[in-house]
C-alpha cells in the first residue's frame, strides 16, 4: 500500500517501489522506476530521479531551441532595464542583420565559422545599397550577439560559437563644423526671421542642445524670466514592435543620461528674440498644445535653410559640434561646458564634440611663437 500522496509502494518480494510520470508517448503515460529497500531509501530514490528526468528534459530542450527563441527571450528580459527606444533597435538589427541566417539554427549548432562568416557579409555587402554596414551598426550587432551568448550560457545553453576574432575598426571621420563666416551667416539669416522653427535652430546653436531634445521642447521649460531652459525631455521616432500594425511611432522619453537632465543659462539676446513667441502651454517649435515636430521633419528644415544661406549641407548634430568648439575658443571652463552638453566626463566633451580649427591652431602657434621667441 503506498503512502498517502506518495506513488511508492511494497512489493511482494518486500521491495519499495516508486515511480513518476514521464510523459504521454503515442497517447499512452510512461513511468519511471526506482526501487529500494524502504519507503525512506525509496522517497529520496524517488525525488533524486525526478529532478534527473526533468533537467534530461531541459537539456533537450535546449538542444533544440533556436537563436531566435532564445533572443526572444533575452530581449523580452532586457525591456526591465532598457530603454524603449533602445529595445526597439536591439530588434530591428536582430530582423534585419541576425536572424535571417542565424534565426532558424539551434543555438547549439551555431560554429563560430557560420557567425564570421555572417560578419564578413554584413561588413562586405551589408545594407540597403549592398556596400556594406556601417562600423557602428556592426559594432552593435556584434554587441548584441555577445549579450545573447551571455544570456544562453547563463540558462545552461551550450554555446559553440566564439567571437573573440571578430573586431570593428572604426575610421576616424573629418568632423564637419561650420566656419566663422558660415556661422555668423547662418545666425543672421535666422534673426531676420522670428519664427519658432528659427528660433529653434537659433536655440540649438547657442545652446548646444540635441535635435530630439529641442523636438521635445515646451514653453513651459523656458523661463525667459531666469533666462534659462530645463532639459528634462528627448523625443525620437522609433520602430513600433508592439504589433498593433504600425512600422514607426513617436516616444518622448527622459535624456539618455542623468547628466543630460539639465538647465542651461541663456543669452540674453536670445530671451529678447523668444520673447514676442513665447505661449505658455504650448510646444515650442509648433506654439501648439501637443503638437510636436519630429527631428527628420526639423532635420530637414534645417538643410533647406543651409542652402538658402548658401552654406555646404551639413546635420543638425553639426551645430552641437560646432557650439562645442566655440565656447572651448572663447576659454570656457571644461566642467561648465560638459555639464551645458549634458555629459558625464568632461573626456567626452573633448574627445567626441571638440574639433581644433584652423583659426584655434592659428592662434596657438602665434602663443607658441611669442614664448619662443
């Protein structure tokens, strides 16, 4: 007779017997067994083959699971401390670069040959135009695979794939910024023109602000009276995974850094140019309640007015470094001017957004000379 909620039994022979399901095969159960000497032996016997069974049947499951189930995994995980925006691109290039190939293969089968191979691809005839990716799209590509890994072998997945080998050398690009005599044409032509949009790009190049932050802007974050303006907002266009059927949605979200929260001072200048289109409660680029424009639309406002000012095109983002480069001209403090952009470490206000000019080595050399001599 067994124990009461226990499948162990005495046999006749004097034996325990226990035994748990193993599942249905073809409709019928199937049953493990163990035996022992008494119920005590029997029970532990019992539980040790349990836990045996059900890790066999991970194991297999494992085995077969694919590298798109398991990314599924891993970015539904991710979305606890991601952001949005970022979970949205962790998708995108998992559809478009990783999956295609690597997708429908169990993990385990993945060799490090199949995923250099993929590399070399993407790196050789990669992207739209088929001339291959950019070394940043394939930097994070590669970050996203080195994440799965991680998150496979922390659910006991076997791994086969190594991608120690694979390496992105990133060239070092001439960073655009405006010269003296296009700047100061581009700041005249937008104080001829008192508008919002004007404003804003006018707004950018004194401040040094981001193109989605200042698409996120409220009148509510400018005090004309303190003369300064909160930064507390970034807005971006992004791809919609939420299945409901559209490609691309707009999210405001927080900066992407703490540091990014900010309140930069404004000229004085300027607060006299923003006055007459000052309206409480409304977005600053529209002067409408809810009514935001996106940084493509802006982006490209903005290369309409380079060209009517007969300036060489050039990105929003150009304004940025442009601004950057100024203040370090004029003597600014290191510090203040990393806490007005929004950084963390001072290194990446000199490394990323500070671009020597002619005029500024001009002048160094002329310091230079007066020591020398």
């Amino acid at each position: 007779m067994s124990q009461k909620g226990e499948n162990i039994y005495l046999r006749k022979d004097g034996r325990w017997e226990g035994r748990f399901s193993k599942g249905r095969e073809n409709g019928k159960l199937r049953f493990g067994y163990v035996f022992g000497h008494s119920y005590r032996e029997t029970k532990e016997k019992l539980l040790a083959a349990k836990i045996s069974w059900q890790s066999c049947c991970e194991k297999m499951q494992r085995r077969n699971e694919t590298l798109e189930a398991v990314s599924a995994m891993w970015l539904s995980e991710s979305t606890r401390f991601l952001k949005e925006s970022t979970v949205a691109k962790y998708q995108e290039y998992l559809d478009y670069y990783i999956l295609p190939e690597l997708g429908a293969l169990p993990v385990d089968s993945i060799t490090t040959e199949k995923t250099e191979a993929l590399f070399h691809r993407l790196k050789t005839s990669g992207g739209k135009n088929s001339r291959g990716l950019a070394a940043q799209t394939l930097a994070s590509i590669l970050r996203i695979l080195k994440k799965i890994k991680e998150y496979a072998l922390r659910l006991g997945f076997t791994v086969k794939f190594s991608l120690e080998n694979l390496s992105i050398k990133r060239r070092q690009k001439a960073l655009r910024i405006f010269s003296e005599d296009e700047w100061g044409r581009l700041e005249s032509f937008l104080k001829s023109r008192q508008t919002s949009c004007h404003g804003g790009i006018l707004l950018a190049m004194w401040t040094g602000i981001r193109i989605g932050e200042l698409c996120a802007l409220r009148w509510d974050d400018i005090s004309l009276t303190l003369r300064q303006i909160h930064i507390h907002q970034t807005l971006q266009r992004i791809r919609d995974i939420s299945g409901n059927g559209s490609k691309t949605r707009i999210i405001i979200t927080p900066p992407k850094s703490e540091s990014a929260n900010r309140v930069i001072p404004l000229p004085d200048a300027l607060c006299e140019y923003l006055k007459p289109l000052c309206k409480a409660g409304a977005c600053f680029l529209t002067n409408e309640a809810g009514k935001y424009i996106e940084p493509k639309t802006m982006e490209r406002r903005f290369k309409a007015i380079l060209k009517t000012c007969e300036i060489e095109t050039a990105t929003f983002h150009v304004l940025r470094h442009t601004f950057a480069t100024r203040c370090v001209e004029a003597g600014f403090d290191p510090k203040c001017l990393s806490a007005i952009l929004g950084h963390a470490d001072v290194s990446v206000t000199f490394n990323r957004y500070v671009h020597p000019t002619m005029e500024m080595k001009r002048r160094n050399m002329m310091k230079f000379m007066k020591l020398a001599i």
